[in-house]
C-alpha cells in the first residue's frame, strides 16, 4: 500500500467557534482513506498549514502510510532549516492522524488498539459554556446549569475577554496588565459561575497567556478567593519559562499549560523544572497521535496528568480521546461546548457523550467517516475535492 495523495480541506463550519475548519485527508492507492485535522485560530494560518499540506504530496505520495514513525521523523527533519515547530508541526500533526486512521482500517483495528489497548471504558470530558450567552446574570446561570445537568463535572471559562468597554486590552498580550475594574468584574463572574455549579464541579480557569508576572499572580490570588478554582492556565506567555516559574511560586492553585507546546521536547523542560500539575498538548499542534502518546508516556513518570486540549472539531477530540482512553494519567479531555452537535453534519454518526464523558465507537481507525456531500458542498478557497 502506497499513499497517492494528500489532500487539505478547508471547510465551514456554522455555529463553531473558529467558523471553519481545516481537515486532512490521505489516500492510498488500496482505497483505504485516513482523515486528520489541524487546529488552527485564524483564517491566515488555515491557509498557511493548507499550503504546507499541499507540499507535502511532494515527500510523501509513493510512501508506506503504515511506517507511521519513520514518515514522522522524515516530515519533522524536512523543515529543521525552516523550523520544526508552528506550521510545520501542526501539518505534520493532521497527517499523522490520517496515517493512524488508515492503520486502523488496514488491520480493521480502533487505533486505542494499536497503542496498547484501553485502561478506561470511555473518556472523561470538560467542556465551556457559550460565552457570547453572558448577557447578565440570569443568562449565565441559565448556561451553567445546562452544563451541570447535561452531566460534565467540570467546566474552564475566561473570566476576562467578553468583557466591555475599556477595562480590557482586546489584543492579547501587549503590556500584560488588566485595570482593577476589569479585575473584579471577572472575580463577580467566577463566584456567580462557583454559586450556581456547587461545590462539587471543577472549576478550570483559562488566562490565554495574556498577563505579566505580577498580574498573573493577583488575578490568580484573586479567583482563588471568589471562586476555589480548580487550575489557573497559561497565567504568562508561553515563551519564558522563568517567568512561569515566578507565578507558579506565588499561588497556590495548580497550573496548566502545553496547549502551544510543540512536540516533546518542548515539554522536557517543563517536567523536569517542575513547571506545572497538569499539562494539555493538543493532538493537532504538538505532533499528531504519535507525540501526544510519547508526551503522556513521558509525563507519566512524573506523576503529571495529561488533559489534552481541543478547540476544533471532531476528528480533533476522537483523535485525542484515542490516546486518552489508553494513558494512565489522564485527567480530562477538553470539548468547545457540552452539546456536541454542531459535529453531526461533518461526520456519519453523531459521536456520543452522553453524561460527561466520550464513547469511542470500537469501529477501525478513528471510528467515524466523514460526510463527503457535506464537506463537497462547504469548501472554502477551493481547499477541498470536488470530485
């Protein structure tokens, strides 16, 4: 079996947060198809992997799918002049799902299969509310309790961007700071969301890697107070482990990062520094089923659990959650929104999580098959097959 081409989809996506989504599809010249995906934030960098992918054809078409460790290092080394991290990992990270999906099928094998066999019976998930539904008060316990009772048992929300008015930077990090209004507009919102979950769901609060040192310190210091939060993640840029290292000695909540860490090494030095109590590759940025598997090993000696993050679609949490429903220290899989719905129309059979946690369907490769009248009819930027 040979791969015969490589095929980058760029497609809508109504109703999802990102608003499309970029998938991958492999063939091979058995008829056997493997699909991946890449999560990305802008249109821009959509682009930017789709163009990656395309070139991509040129290494490999004429290769075995199934040596998926040899294809990996060759697709790692090629762009080591260029960088090996960024857009180069993220392509590689949607290929080698599609490489695990067409393993799958050949050998009619679920890929938790091919990584040792499971050691839960399905995977444990958080999830968001909607933010864009915080109008007041009334509609943020409205959306809260719709969590709870769908049956999750821990939710991450932002305390800070939906804000108004000038009380927020909209841009990221700039200086890093957050005025004290803005401050306690986000602590009134933690304890409303603490007051209508209860004592007993977790609370994981996301910081987007937007603040400076002493910022980070006192919002975290802050919602502690208002709400007994369950992790503070990403309180500093990514790119200063020192600086992360600062926060973490300050606060007493557990932290969180890895969403925008690339590959193994860059977590060496984050386990063996001691940086974190949770970490959260994302399986569509930090090298595909491959890595994440390799990564969990690695953290699994240090007694770190692993909580992957998604942001995307759904080839994204069914990649993860094949690698989960095998990892001794898994914590939780991260879904965008508690109903998952708004992924039926991309795939064949609506995937169930029911009460909180993700059921894999025990079928070969990933599990699901994508609906091809509907991508056909959603390309964007002619990203996709017609045929």
């Amino acid at each position: 079996m040979k791969i015969s081409s490589i095929t980058p989809w760029i497609v809508k996506a109504e109703g999802t947060f990102f608003g499309e989504f970029l998938f991958v599809e492999v063939q091979t010249d058995e008829g056997i198809t493997g699909w991946g995906e890449v999560t990305t934030s802008t249109r821009a960098s959509n682009r930017a992997v789709a163009s990656t992918l395309i070139h991509l054809n040129e290494l490999l078409v004429g290769e075995d799918p199934l040596r998926i460790e040899s294809l990996w290092n060759r697709m790692f080394r090629n762009f080591t002049y260029m960088g090996s991290r960024g857009a180069a990992t993220l392509a590689i990270s949607g290929i080698d799902i599609a490489l695990w999906d067409i393993k799958g099928k050949a050998l009619s094998l679920p890929i938790y299969e091919l990584l040792g066999g499971c050691v839960r019976d399905d995977v444990l998930l958080y999830t968001h509310p909607d933010q864009t539904k915080f109008t007041s008060k009334e509609a943020v316990v409205e959306e809260i309790r719709g969590i709870v009772e769908s049956g999750h048992t821990a939710l991450k929300f932002d305390p800070f961007p939906h804000l108004k008015g000038p009380a927020v930077r909209r841009n990221g990090y700039l200086d890093g700071e957050l005025s004290r209004q803005a401050e306690r507009i986000g602590a009134e919102l933690t304890a409303l969301i603490r007051e209508t979950t209860g004592p007993d769901i977790e609370l994981l609060i996301d910081a987007h890697g937007r603040f400076n040192v002493p910022t980070a310190i006192r919002l975290c210091n802050t919602l502690e107070d208002a709400g007994d939060i369950d992790w503070f993640e990403e309180p500093v840029p990514p790119e200063s482990y020192h600086a992360l290292r600062q926060v973490r000695e300050k606060i007493n909540v557990p932290i969180s990062i890895g969403e925008r860490q690339h590959t193994r090494w860059e977590f060496v030095p984050i386990l063996e520094n001691e940086l974190a109590d949770y970490i959260m590759p994302d399986v569509t940025w930090t090298g595909g089923i491959s890595e994440l598997k390799k990564i969990s090993t690695m953290a699994e000696a240090y007694y770190i659990p692993v909580s992957p993050h998604d942001a995307s679609g759904p080839i994204n949490v069914v990649a993860g959650s094949h690698v989960m429903i095998t990892v001794p220290n898994f914590y939780r899989l991260e879904t965008s929104l508690h109903d998952l719905s708004c992924y039926n129309k991309f795939i064949q059979v609506p995937l169930d999580n029911s009460g909180g946690s993700l059921k894999l369907s025990g079928d070969p490769g990933l599990g699901i098959e994508m609906d091809m009248d509907f991508l056909r009819g959603n390309i964007i930027d002619g990203f996709g097959r017609a045929d």
